[in-house]
C-alpha cells in the first residue's frame, strides 16, 4: 500500500469501517511510513476533536489518542490472528482424535 492509498484510508479508519485486509495494510504501511503517521495524527486529532466537542464537549466519551487508536488495531488484528490458530489447532487435535478412534 502506498501513502495515497494509506491517506485516503484515514477516515475510514477513525470510523472502524476497514476491512481486514485493508486493516492489514494499513498498519503496515503506518507503521514503515513516519510522514503518513504523522498526517495521520492530524487528521485524527481535528476529527476526533471536533466530534468531542459536537457530543456536548465530550459528555460520556473517552479521548483515546492517535497512538492509542492504532495500538488498539494492532491488538485487534493480533487477537483475530490467536483466534485463527485456535481454530486451526483446535481442527487439527478433532483430527488427530478421530484418526485414532479409526
């Protein structure tokens, strides 16, 4: 993924609205692109800011930081991968089970 592409994937990522892969890609490329990080902290701040203050100055609501944000899609993504594995092993073990019931 390229920064245009990682750019214009910004709000959409604010909004939780990626798909997995292109989670994946996004936070690849964040992770490599120091300028795409630092636009992107940016975008956040001014957006998340001015919907903090449209919810009746933040009544109810957590501030999460940009870092924050992408550390919590990190553990996401991280989580799904644990849970694949789990369910890769958890097949493999009802195998093996019922190869020595055979």
């Amino acid at each position: 993924m390229n920064c245009r592409e990682t750019q214009k994937l910004f709000i959409p990522f604010i909004d939780d609205q990626l798909e997995l892969k292109e989670l994946e890609g996004f936070l690849h490329h964040m992770e490599e692109c120091k300028e795409c990080r630092e636009e992107y902290e940016v975008y956040y701040t001014l957006i998340t800011g001015m919907r903090y203050l449209e919810e009746d100055s933040g009544k109810g609501s957590n501030w999460v930081t940009p870092a924050e944000k992408l550390q919590s899609a990190q553990d996401y993504l991280f989580r799904r991968y644990v849970h694949r594995w789990e369910k890769i092993a958890v097949l493999l073990i009802i195998c093996i089970g019922i190869i020595f019931l055979l």
